[in-house]
C-alpha cells in the first residue's frame, strides 16, 4: 500500500521544517539586516522613476511574461496547428501542413483513441496517439494517508 499525504500532514510538516531548518548564525539574531545601506540604496535608486534600471537588465536572456504571450499568441493564431479527424489520411501532397491528422484506431479496447499524423517530407509520419494509459498511476483505494508520528518516525523528531 502506498503513503500519501493530507492537508493535515503538510501543514506538521511546514512547521516542523520552519522549526528545525532556520538556522540561527551565533552572534546574530533572525531580524538582524546584513543588506548594506550601499546596497539597499542602488536597488532603490534602480526602481525609483528615472533610477539607473540597467543594474536590473535581463542579462539571462530570460523571456519576460509578454514575450511569452506574445510567442503563444503567434503560434496559436499566426500559424498554428489545426486537429482534423479524418476515416483516412488525404494524399500526402494535398495534406496542409500545419495540421494534425487524427485517424481513429481499428477495433480494440481503445474505441475513442486516435492515432496522430503529420506530412513529413512528402509522406505520412505517425508522431503519436491521443490513447492514454494510466495503468501505472495510483488510485485513491491504492494510497493510505501517512500519519504524524510515522512522519515524526521518518524525520526522526
């Protein structure tokens, strides 16, 4: 039988890690601001008006939340693929390319299954199923709640 864990459970744990893993620096106490004014003062000058924002500049190359909009919108509306449910695949050479063919899959346990097709260099690739097996995930009569005191027993409190 498997463990898992409740609502109940989590919130032990959150605090019994914020009791057990701060740890406290001798000579200092948990308030004490080692940020230096210097510090302080050039983050604050960078997210005042006018403030220098260059020491803020994305040199990661991270994407900011409206690049990766501006990427979703382009991809769904710009060009996109399409899904079309087809009894068979169309000629090679009249299948549009920005579209997913779905053929249904003969007979078997599967009935509402597709299997996925794509023109690939003028013929047709299988690059997927729409099945999907889940005989390798839990049910909820397959777990049992772990308790506090074999939590307590794991983390040796």
């Amino acid at each position: 039988m498997s463990k898992a864990l409740d609502n109940n459970l989590l919130a032990y744990l959150k605090q019994w890690w914020a009791n057990h893993l701060v740890v406290q620096q001798e000579g200092k106490g948990l308030s004490q601001n080692d940020y230096t004014d210097t510090d302080r003062d050039k983050m604050a000058n960078a997210l005042t008006a006018g403030g220098n924002i260059s020491l803020l500049t994305n040199n990661a190359g991270y994407q900011t939340a409206q690049d990766v909009a501006a990427a979703i919108a382009g991809a769904v509306v710009g060009g996109g693929l399409n899904f079309v449910i087809v009894d068979e695949l169309p000629d090679v050479a009249s299948a549009v390319g920005s579209t997913i063919y779905l053929v249904a899959k003969d007979g078997g346990e599967e009935s509402d299954a597709y299997d996925e097709w794509y023109p690939i260099g003028g013929v047709w690739e299988r690059i997927g199923s729409t099945a999907v097996d889940l005989s390798q995930y839990w049910s909820k009569d397959e777990l049992e709640f772990l308790t506090v005191e074999e939590a307590e027993e794991i983390l040796g409190a």
